[in-house]
C-alpha cells in the first residue's frame, strides 16, 4: 500500500502551505491540483512544488473546474504515480490535520474500505451551513437505503484509488460541490463499505469558502433527484445487500 495526499487549490494562497507543511510531516507525499487559481496562488503552489519535489508534485488546470474537478484529475495523477490510495484533504486549513495518522491507519488495516470524516464541529462553523447538511444527509440515506454514511459533505477522506478512479471512467460525476455527496454515493452502490472517523473541523474566521449558495444548491437538488432515480433502478440489490448484511 502507498498513501499519499489530494489537496485541491483554488485561490487559497496563505492557507495551503501550513496545510502542505502538516501533510508532509505526516510523511505523506502530496499533490497539490492548481484548479485555475489567480497567479498570485499560483506562485505560491510554484514555490512549493519547487522547494520539495521527491514530495510535493502539482498538477495545473489551466481553467477552474469545480473541486469535483480537480479532485478527478488529482486522483487519476495519484494513481498514475503508482499510490493505492489517497487522503482527500481541504486547502483551506479546516480540517484537522493531528488526525490524519489515525486516517492512515484505518485505511491500512481495512485496505479495500472508504475512510470518511464525520465532523465534530466548534462554534465557528456558520449555522445556515450546520443545518443545510441535514437534508443532504437524509437524502443520501435514502438513496442508500442505508445508514452507513454518516457524513457524506466532509472533503477530509482516504479513496482506494483503483475502484474510485475506475467509476469516473464509467459515469460521469458532478465536477463542483456536489462531487463529495455523489462519489460515496456511487462507490457505495458497488459495493464499496464505508468507516466513519469522527474529526474535528473548524472554519477560519478569514477563511476563503467558494460554496455559491444558488449555484451549488441548484447542483446538489439535481444530484439528489439523479441519484433517487439511480436508486429506484438498484433497489432491488439495494434492499438484498440489507438482508445479506
């Protein structure tokens, strides 16, 4: 097995180093997914690339394409590079990067199995976000027929990269914010099982968020009326895998 680091980059210029120095003292290998940022962000991801190169290597998309985007290409690049898995990891410092060798673990001892944070979140993250996550969740728990993804929004995650990188061959998946719900959703209908690991999450005070809230909520509502039909379509395997469970 070989771990390494997904870190999608939009615009986060004065986060992503701290979050690059704490993945790599980790001992994790990163790739870093330039996705179209403005150039002063992309000097920066330059720089690092440049001062660590056995361990930081950059992919660079000349145009924004959405997290789900950049995370499609860094997966793929991380499988090309030889690495079993990768650990999902946000740019912008939320995530608690003290949990990551506990991450790591997991994924070792239950190799063929979807690492997923469950957040444990302080008082800095913002209510209308709190309470918007709800109704996600009981979508996908109805599109799973299943309780076992408990979180399915948090960016903070460790993919087998084999089968993950063969679904974005076979269908497509959303490209923005709606890549988080819908990728677990789908690795879940293959049969994929899930660990939940509960994480901290703290949203900086100075934070930069690129959730458009008409835009991404527009998306999400299409994905989840995609998926119910996807599910009424498996239900029969769906409702056999609870029984054989």
């Amino acid at each position: 097995m070989k771990h390494c680091a997904v870190i999608p980059v939009y615009n986060h210029g004065e986060a992503v180093g701290a979050v690059v120095a704490a993945v790599r003292s980790h001992g994790l290998p990163c790739v870093l997914v330039d996705d179209g940022s403005a150039a002063d962000c992309a000097a920066v991801l330059d720089r690092l690339a440049a001062a660590d190169p056995d361990g930081v290597r950059l992919v660079r998309l000349p145009l924004n394409q959405g997290k789900g985007g950049a995370m499609m290409a860094g997966l793929r690049r991380a499988l090309a590079l030889g690495f079993s898995h990768a650990l999902q990891i946000d740019a912008d410092g939320q995530h608690d990067t003290r949990d990551i060798p506990q991450f790591l673990a997991l994924s070792r001892q239950q190799p063929e199995r979807l690492i997923c944070g469950c957040p444990v979140y302080d008082d800095s993250v913002p209510r209308g976000r709190l309470y918007g996550r709800y109704a996600t969740h009981v979508w996908v728990w109805i599109n799973t027929l299943s309780l076992a993804i408990r979180d399915s929004m948090c960016g903070f995650r460790v993919y087998p990269l084999a089968p993950t990188v063969a679904l974005f061959d076979s269908v497509r998946i959303g490209r923005r914010m709606d890549f988080d719900v819908e990728v677990l959703v789908r690795l879940y209908w293959r049969g994929m099982k899930i660990v939940n690991q509960p994480t901290k999450v703290h949203y900086p005070s100075d934070g930069v968020s690129h959730f458009k809230v008409w835009r991404d909520n527009l998306l999400i509502s299409r994905m989840h009326a995609r998926l119910f039909g996807g599910m009424l379509l498996r239900l029969p395997r769906l409702l056999w895998r609870k029984v054989v469970s």
